[in-house]
C-alpha cells in the first residue's frame, strides 16, 4: 500500500462532516474508483472520522485519513494519512506548525504518512479561507510552488486543490509542467465525465467530492470512466 497509491487515477474523497444514502458505499466500492479519502474541513472530530471509517471500511477500498488537523488523525483501520501542508498560506501552522504539535503530542505510525503539497486556489472555499491561502496567483506561482515543492522539500504528492469549484486547467497543466516524479493531484469541481477528462490531461490523479453527494453515485461512475 506504501507505493501502490502512487498508480491510482481516481480518489473519492468522503467527507465526515455530510452523510451518504442508504446503500451509496457499496455503490462507491463498484464504481471503480480507487480510493476513498476521507477528508473534510469544518466540524470534523474524532468521532465523526472514526464513524465514516467504520462505515467506509465496509466498501473494501484503499482507505485514506487526510486530516485537517492533528485531532482528527488516526492510524488503525487506515490504509495511509495523507498530510497536507499549504503551501500558499499566510499562516505557517498550515504549513508546519500543526505538523509540529503533532509530532510532539502524538505517536505517529510514519510507515502510513504520506506528505502532500497543497496550492488551494478558491478563495470562496472554506479551505482557503481556514488556512488564509493566497489564492489569487497565477500559473507561474503555481508552478513555482510545484517545483520547489518536489525538488526542495522532495514532496510526493503535490495537491491542487480548488474544492468546490473547476479550477483552471493551464494552471494544473503548469503545475503538471514543473514535475517530474512527484504525484499530481487535482480536486475540486469535477462533476461531469468532461470535467474530470479534462484535468485528467494533466493530473495523475483527480478527486472527486461534493459530487457524491450533490449529483450522486452515477455521476461519480460517469467521472470514473472518463479517466479510467
């Protein structure tokens, strides 16, 4: 599992703050996707992460803890947690210092961390507006970012991360530009099979979310094929 999600192309990320229908985690586990990341930003807790893990180890998936914070993260039942750190906030306990309560406070299982190089771009979104993300640059900055991000701080992932809305697709192609081992992430927006083709050209593997629960499973299935 240490390397196996370097090969997915396709993420869905479940988030524990919303529920599903009835009968949409088996729905999920046929659709194709390779993963399920759990992952949410506001009014996320222990206890709502620990339920949808629960509940999501159901779907025999890959599962994954991607943690706003160290008081959500868990190791058992989990696959691998994926730890953001945003590079274009203003603040640096979004960068490193919530990494470092961490590593003080906590037992941390490293076999099962997986770093990731957030750029959020929405500044609309409750993610950039919690993490005071600078999303008002442009491609270069992005590819900037990318690239120090790879080859200074040798990150495996590089997340773009637009949640909730469809990013701009010269941008993730830069961001794509400046790689060339590291993992290219892309999510926010992809809520058609044409949305989610279109940032496959560039990301190594898309995210879908809101998706799940506002235009349901069939459309998830639909972004699944388009990449697959």
């Amino acid at each position: 599992m240490q390397t196996k999600w370097k090969n997915w192309v396709h993420v869905t990320k479940l988030d524990p703050d919303k529920k599903l229908p009835p009968g949409a985690l088996a729905e999920i586990a046929a659709s194709g996707t390779d993963a399920l990341m759990l992952s949410g930003t506001l009014n996320v807790t222990l206890e709502k992460m620990a339920s949808l893990k629960k509940e999501a180890a159901l779907a025999g998936l890959p599962l994954v803890v991607e943690p706003a914070g160290p008081e959500v993260v868990m190791f058992e039942g989990i696959d691998l947690v994926f730890v953001p750190s945003v590079l274009n906030s203003s603040d640096v306990q979004w960068i490193l210092g919530k990494h470092r309560d961490w590593v003080r406070h906590h037992a941390v299982n490293w076999e099962k961390v997986v770093p990731e190089a957030y750029i959020v771009l929405n500044p609309d979104s409750s993610v950039g507006k919690v993490t005071k993300a600078d999303c008002g640059i442009g491609k270069e900055v992005v590819a900037a970012y990318a690239a120090i991000a790879e080859h200074y701080f040798h990150f495996p992932i590089v997340y773009i991360e637009y949640s909730g809305m469809f990013g701009a697709p010269d941008v993730v192609k830069a961001a794509a530009g400046a790689l060339e081992s590291t993992v290219l992430y892309y999510g926010g927006g992809i809520d058609s099979p044409e949305k989610a083709a279109e940032m496959a050209k560039y990301a190594d593997t898309i995210v879908v979310g809101n998706a799940v629960y506002d235009r349901g499973i069939e459309v998830l299935k639909a972004t699944v094929r388009a990449v697959q």
